[in-house]
C-alpha cells in the first residue's frame, strides 16, 4: 500500500516535472524567436538609418556646393561693384580736376 502510494506520488512529481521541462523549452523557443526577430528587425533599421543617413548627406553636400557657389558669385559681383566704385570715383576726381584746371 504504501509503496503504491509511493509510485503514484513518483509519478505525479514525474508528470510536474515534465510539463515544467515542457513549459521551460516552449518558453526558451519563444524566447529565441523573439531574440531573432529582434535581430531582423534591428538589422533592418540600422540599414534605414543608413540609408537616410547617406541622403541626408547627398542633400547636405548639394546644399554646401549650392552655399559655395551663391558665395562665389556673391564675391565676384562685389569686386565688380567695387572696381565700377572705384572707376566712378577716379572718373569724378578727373572731371573735378580737369573742370578746376579750365
């Protein structure tokens, strides 16, 4: 009797423990999957990122030569503003000069 009740106490613990095993592999699987999504997932923002990355600087660069280039023009329509500054003053220092002398 007592060794019957023996047996059925093993084989209950057994049948817990089983399902415990059972339940701990399911879990860790799921886990797994998880982790693995997580990677694709992550892997695959890094790969936007990047890629928004290299347009960002695509425009950036466009933009820098577009600034280079308004500067340039910029400074050469000033130096053009300052020789014709410049001759307009000689011109009128001459006609003053030359009006003076006559």
């Amino acid at each position: 009797n007592k060794l019957t009740n023996y047996n059925k106490e093993i084989n209950e613990l057994k049948s817990i423990i089983s399902a415990e095993i059972t339940s701990r592999r399911k879990f860790q699987t799921k886990s797994n999957e998880s982790i693995a999504k997580l990677a694709i997932q992550q892997e695959h923002d890094l790969f936007t990122l990047r890629k928004e990355l290299n347009h960002l600087i695509e425009l950036s660069s466009v933009r820098l030569s577009n600034i280079e280039t308004s500067t340039a023009v910029y400074k050469e329509t000033m130096l053009l503003q300052i020789a014709d500054n410049r001759n307009y003053i000689t011109d009128s220092m001459n006609r003053l000069y030359n009006n003076n002398d006559h």
